[in-house]
C-alpha cells in the first residue's frame, strides 16, 4: 500500500472509531436509565 492509500483507511478508520464511541455511549446511557 502507498502512504496516500494507508493515510486515508486511517482517517476513515478513526471517524468509524469515533461513531462507535459515540454509539457506544448512547447504548450505555439508555442501559443506566
């Protein structure tokens, strides 16, 4: 894999990370309730 190919999964890896912490918290909050 070049460095631009590899730069842009890693981008598109932390966003997909980020939504699922934030997934992840909703699921929590809703089981706290």
């Amino acid at each position: 894999m070049t460095g631009e190919m590899l730069g842009a999964n890693v981008g598109e890896l932390r966003e997909l990370g980020m939504i699922m912490d934030k997934a992840a918290e909703r699921i929590e909050d809703s089981k706290s309730r």
